[in-house]
C-alpha cells in the first residue's frame, strides 16, 4: 500500500514542474519535536505539504505560520503500531479523496486554510474530525 498521494495544483515554474500538495498517511513514534519544542504524540498522523516536482526530483518549501508550507496532524494516539491499522488508514482516507474534494481542497490551499483541508480530508473518509492531543 502507498503511503501518500498526490493532489495536482497546476503547473510549476518551469516547463516541466508541476504544483502538488503531497498527502501523507504515517505512524510516528512522537517525543520532542525540535521545531516547536513541544512533545508531539505517539500515532497515526495526516501531513499535507506542498511540493514542486521536476522529473523524478521533489522539492519542498517550509513556510512557517501558513498552509502554504504544509502542516501534520495526529488523528489517533496510540500506544504502539499496528501496521493493519496503519494500512485501513491509508485506504480509508485515499479512497474518500473524492474529485469533488480535491477540488475543495486546492481552492482551500489558495485560501491558506488548514483546519478546513484537515476537514475535508478527514470527512471523505468518514474518520472523525477531533483533533488527537
């Protein structure tokens, strides 16, 4: 199974890059995040970011403060993997990315809204939309 997919923004730059907003569906042990210095969770997370892409390269601007750069978000604590789990979760929420929801997504990019494309992501695939703390 795909850890992440690709939703289209458009054309990049260049001739041959392309816009997209790579969507990402991973376990992540937690502890102390070294951006923030806050302790992230231990469990399944949804990242979205944004990214160029050029052939077979990716390129990946941070934009701190602003969608523009990405964000992650744990969905579920847990105490350890499941890789069943982790699995039904990537099928659940690549399944509910709809065209409809893809397009609400893009144009909620161009809005810098990341609560709402959390939201849309979330509720396409039927997962519930708390937050995990």
């Amino acid at each position: 199974m795909r850890d992440s997919i690709d939703i289209d923004l458009g054309a990049g730059e260049k001739e041959d890059q392309r816009k997209v907003l790579n969507v990402r569906v991973y376990y992540s042990k937690g502890g102390l995040n070294y951006w923030n210095y806050k302790t992230d969770p231990r469990g399944y997370y949804l990242s979205v970011t944004p990214q160029v892409v050029d052939g077979m390269w990716r390129t990946t601007s941070i934009t701190p403060g602003s969608t523009k750069g990405g964000f992650k978000q744990c969905f579920e604590v847990v105490k350890r993997m499941n890789n069943k789990r982790l699995t039904e979760l990537q099928q659940l929420i690549f399944n509910g990315i709809t065209p409809e929801i893809e397009d609400n997504i893009r144009q909620l990019y161009q809005l810098d809204q990341a609560l709402a494309i959390y939201e849309q992501i979330m509720g396409g695939a039927g997962l519930p939309l708390e937050i995990a703390a």
